[in-house]
C-alpha cells in the first residue's frame, strides 16, 4: 500500500526583503575594454611599421639593382676599350706613327749550351733556366 501524497513544503527562507526604488546597477568593465583596444591599436600601428619597413627594403633593392645595371654597363663598355686598344691594326698603326719600321735583316743569336736547335721546347726551358741559375 501506498501512502496517500502529501504537498510539499518550501524550504524556509531567510529573512528575504524586496526593496523598492533602487535599481541593481552593473558596473561596466572599462579595464577589458581598454585593453582590448590598447591591444588592437598596437596590432594596427605593428602591421603598418612591417609594410614600411619591406618597402623600405624594396627601394633599397631597387637602387642595388639600378647600381648593378649601371656598373655591369661600365664593365662591357671597358671591356670593349680594352679590346679596341689591343687589336693588331691599332698597334701597328701607333708603331709607324712612332717611327718603329719592319727589319731589313734578321740575325739569330745562339747561346752556348742551350742544346741543338730540334730540341723540345721544355728541353729547351730546362736548359735555359740552368743557365741562368748559374749567373750571379
């Protein structure tokens, strides 16, 4: 058997006042906020001082490129010079303006001990550098 159901009783309450008037007031969090924002400005002002500094880099880069175009211009250009001052023409047209002229004879010296003359070139160098390793 069953008993029959009772009601139930509400858990007794402290001393519990409604208070008319006042309004329960929630204080805003300005600290959050503040830092919320302190830490958005500074990954603004972070993001922008990047941009600056890889275009500064950019435009230095530029120049380097500017510079190495300009001197690799230079570098072709004496190069050409260089070719031009060492041509046969050319040398042989400042040696008549000099005076320098073409032999008449040629007279071919032979040095004592330097072997026969169908000797190897190196046989030749060997005895020429004895030769002149013995003079003082």
């Amino acid at each position: 058997m069953t008993a029959p159901a009772q009601p139930l009783r509400a858990p007794a309450t402290p001393a519990l006042r409604v208070v008319i008037g006042t309004r329960a007031r929630r204080r805003p969090r300005v600290g959050s906020w503040l830092l919320l924002t302190v830490v958005v400005l500074a990954a603004f002002f972070l993001l922008i001082y990047s941009r600056i500094a890889l275009d500064r880099s950019a435009f230095v880069l530029q120049e380097v490129n500017r510079q190495t175009a300009v001197e690799e211009a230079r570098y072709w250009q004496l190069r050409l010079e260089g070719a031009e001052l060492q041509a046969p023409e050319r040398i042989l047209e400042r040696a008549q303006e000099m005076g320098f002229v073409y032999p008449e004879s040629v007279q071919i010296v032979e040095v004592p001990g330097m072997g026969s003359a169908g000797t190897g070139t190196e046989e030749r160098w060997a005895d020429l550098k004895a030769l002149l390793g013995a003079q003082p």
